[in-house]
C-alpha cells in the first residue's frame, strides 16, 4: 500500500520525537546538541525531517568514536529534540530554554527564521552557547555565538532567483508571492534582491503576501496572480502539501512558466501532478538535497542511508540540509582545542575559510548584511526537475563570487526590506 509522505509524517510524529529525544546513548563526557523544530502539525512537515538529518550525522559520528578535535581526541553527540510549534518565537524562547537551561546543550540547531533567531539571541550569548542554522535570515555582531552554517534560506533565494532568470532570457515576468511571516518576509527580499542585477531586462509585476488562513481558498488566492500574467513565480511559505496544490491550481488556469522556491518535496508533486507537469519548471536552491547524489560520496552514502532507514516515501531534502549543517561543527571541531562553545568559535573566527566535508573549501562571510562574518557561504547547488520527476543538479553557484559581482545592486534591497542587521 502507497501511503502519502504527509499521512506518514504525520502518523510517526508523536513516536518519532519521542524517539529522537532519547535515541543518542548518554556519555560521560559529550557534546549535547538540542534540535528545535516543529515535532508535531503541519510544520512536522519540515521538522522531523530536520531532526532525522542531526540525529543521523550523530549517529554516524559516534559510530566512529565521535567528532575529531583540532589536538586528535573525540568526543561523542547527545542530541535531544525541542517541539517550537511552528517557529514561532515566543515558542522557540521555550523550546531553547529546555535545552539550555534545564538540560544543558552547548550547542543547538534552530531556524533561520529571523525572529526565532532574535529570541533566543540573548539567551545563547549570555549561556556561550553556539546556535546554527541552515542559513543565515539573523545574524548580528553583538552575537558573535550565532551562525548561519550554510548557503540555504533565506540567501538561496537570491541565487534562485538569479539563475532562472539567466536561464529564461524571454521570461521577463516575475510574481512573487510569499507568506505574512517574518521567514516569508526575509525570503522575498532575498528574491528581490536576487532580481535587482537584471535591471529593467525584467519586472515584478506581483508582490502580494498572504495570511494563513488565507491558504484554504487557494484559488481565490491564485487568480490574481494569474491575472498578472507571470512568466516567472517565486513562492515563499507554503507547506510541501500547499506548494503541489498552488502548482497544481496554477496548471489548471493556464500558467505554463516557471517556479522558484528554496525547496520541492517532489514526493508530494509527482503524487499530485506527475512528472511531466512539473519537468524542467521547479527550480530550487536550499542548500542541499542529497537525493541528487552527485556533490560528494558522502552525499551519497546519506541519502541512501536515510532511505533504508525510514523509505523512499518518507525522504525530505530538510533532512539534508540539517545534515550538512552539523557537518559544519564538525569542521569546525576540527580546528578547536576543545568542544567548548568558546573554543569553537575562537577557532573558527581565526579562520576566514573552512574546510566543509560536503561543499568543500567555503568562505566566511556576511559582514555586508549582518556586521559579522558568521554566515559560512557554501557553494549552493541550484535544482531543477528531470522528465522522470526526479531532481537534477541544473548549477553549483559560488556563492561569495556572487555575492562580491552583485552585491552594489542587492545590498540596497536588502536594506530597503530591513533585511540588514550591522
């Protein structure tokens, strides 16, 4: 019997946090990291996923005798997950003090969402204690224990936004249309942002943002995009299940142009739409999806582990993308005389690069944007769809060289939207 990947998530969610609270054995002396996703609702969409993807990697270090220091000793991972409901802060506050507080981490893993990163701020400089994320919406100076640890949102948009463009030369355009949350918010000034280089050669003829409840009458939601005639759609907020019925909507009325968005749970599309519907039209940047095995062996050994372990059905490309971000600790580990959070960071402030163990040599960045350069700039592999539904590698975009070629036109944007934090 095919069963649907939200009726699965959904029906292993209260067993599955359950379990990745308490999977990792303890150990005398260990790295306790605290997950802090949705475990539970529609946002478990994106949070068991993420929460599957850290306890992996831990898994995966620990069985070889845990993360390497710079001096050769290792150290084994606790990981324990937090529920925020759905990313709100007032929630991520709570989740972060069970974990800080009550149970000790000295390292979490939480959203780019720039308000859950901003409330939970003070907490983890005040406790040293280093929170990442699979991308970088809030970093500041005044923070210098908070990274973003990948290329992923709300960055990817810009690139994503960049590339189809390059790549649709007569599709000149582009609606966006994005969620009334801050993490939607931060992703379309990120898009716009991604825009600006093209000058007038292109026009954002939508920009409209939506309430949740607005979601439940998708067509009336859609028709005025429509009417605005995109070649080009950038969508920012929707849940998978939301994403395949907007597209599904949008094929029905008539809009044969392409989408961008930070991800695709192709699960839910080709369900939905099969795979000659959505070929060569999805384009995605979110840091990594391991599906798409051809970045690293390590890539490869992953995604098919994940898949033994929980099936085909049930793969997410969050599960990779908080992959690669704890393999930046363990780069970082690598370089510091300790796990201490304050050797952790000593270290990787020393170093303006980093040697990830998936994207390779990356570079240290984001002073321009947030007065620090605490956002790891990975090469972003930037997504498409095959004919047999499944997605392709389209381009590997360096990120830094983007950024440094672009930048006199997207730094305005960015400040415009309140997107600049120095």
């Amino acid at each position: 019997m095919t069963v649907s990947l939200k009726f699965s998530i959904r029906a292993t969610t209260a067993l599955t946090a359950c379990t990745l609270a308490f999977a990792s054995a303890a150990f005398a002396d260990t790295i306790k990291i605290g997950v802090i996703q949705p475990q539970a609702g529609d946002c478990a969409q994106w949070g068991i996923p993420i929460s599957r993807g850290v306890m992996m990697w831990a898994d995966e270090m620990n069985a070889k005798g845990g993360v390497e220091l710079a001096n050769g000793a290792k150290e084994k991972i606790e990981v324990k997950t937090y529920d925020n409901v759905c990313y709100a802060p007032g929630d991520e506050l709570k989740a972060a003090r069970r974990a800080v507080l009550d149970d000790g981490a000295q390292y979490v893993l939480q959203t780019y969402t720039p308000a859950a990163r901003q409330a939970i701020a003070d907490l983890t400089n005040e406790r040293k204690v280093v929170s990442v994320s699979y991308g970088a919406g809030f970093l500041s100076g005044k923070y210098p224990f908070m990274f973003g640890a990948m290329t992923g949102s709300p960055t990817s948009y810009m690139l994503v936004a960049d590339r189809i463009i390059a790549a649709h030369p007569e599709a000149k355009r582009i609606a966006i249309i994005s969620a009334d949350n801050s993490f939607a918010k931060s992703s379309k000034a990120y898009a716009e942002a991604g825009i600006a280089p093209h000058g007038d050669a292109v026009q954002i003829v939508y920009n409209q943002s939506y309430s949740s409840d607005a979601t439940g009458d998708m067509l009336s939601l859609l028709s005025p995009l429509m009417e605005a005639q995109p070649d080009i759609i950038i969508e920012a907020g929707f849940v998978p299940s939301q994403q395949a019925q907007m597209v599904e909507i949008l094929d029905q009325l008539g809009f044969k142009g392409y989408f961008g968005s930070e991800a695709w749970n192709l699960n839910f599309m080709t369900e939905r739409l099969g795979a000659d519907r959505i070929a060569g039209r999805l384009y995605s940047g979110y840091g990594l999806d391991a599906s798409e095995a051809s970045l690293s062996p390590r890539v490869a050994e992953f995604y098919k582990n994940y898949v033994a372990k929980y099936g085909e059905k049930e793969w997410s490309v969050f599960a990779s993308i908080s992959y690669a971000t704890v393999a930046t600790l363990e780069a970082g580990f690598k370089l510091s005389k300790s796990a201490a959070p304050a050797d952790f960071v000593e270290a990787v402030h020393a170093s303006p690069t980093l040697d990830h163990p998936l994207f390779g040599k990356s570079t240290w960045a984001g002073e321009d944007v947030f007065g620090i350069n605490n956002h790891l700039y990975t090469p972003l592999p930037i997504y498409n769809v095959g004919a047999d539904g499944k997605i392709v590698l389209d381009k590997v975009e360096d990120v830094n060289a983007w950024w440094q070629k672009n930048k006199a036109a997207a730094l305005p944007v960015l400040q415009k939207e309140n997107q600049v934090y120095k």
